[in-house]
C-alpha cells in the first residue's frame, strides 16, 4: 500500500475525530516538559495510529503525546495540530 495514500487517510480520520471538539470546553493539561496536551490531541494521536496500523501492522510511532523509539529504522511521526494554548 502507498504511505502517502495512507497518510493522508490517518490524517483525514484523524481531523474528522478532533472536530467532534471543536467549539468545547476542552480540559488542557501542562505536560512535564511544560507543553499542554488535551484530551482531544491524544485521542487524534490514537486515531491516527489505529488507522495506519489498519494498512501497516508493524508500524513503529514517534508521536508529540504518546512519545515513541527513534531507534527503529523506520517510524511514522505524530503530531496532530492543535490550538490548545
């Protein structure tokens, strides 16, 4: 399967589920790096992942909320985009 074909996908399931957010009180949190972090970028992060790994089973992540291992040959980055500030 064509990654760009399944980027694309991930991102567009990706911004379908952060608008279930839009124009709500989202609580935001201060991650330990002192960056905030919503409920909402976590579960796109999640959606995100679960559709890639749809079409690539061993898919290795490196995302902004749930981190990852840069170690591995090749890895897929998350960062979902979002006006949490």
């Amino acid at each position: 399967m064509d990654e760009l074909k399944v980027a694309m996908e991930a991102a567009k399931a990706g911004a379908t589920h952060a608008l279930k957010y839009f124009d709500t009180d989202v609580k935001v949190e201060v991650k330990q790096d002192q960056t905030v972090v919503s409920k909402a970028g976590r579960e796109v992060e999640e959606t995100i992942k679960s559709s890639i790994l749809s079409k690539f089973k061993n898919a290795n992540f490196l995302g902004e909320e749930g981190g990852g291992d840069v170690t591995q040959k090749e890895f897929w980055i998350i960062d979902p985009r979002s006006e949490e500030r």
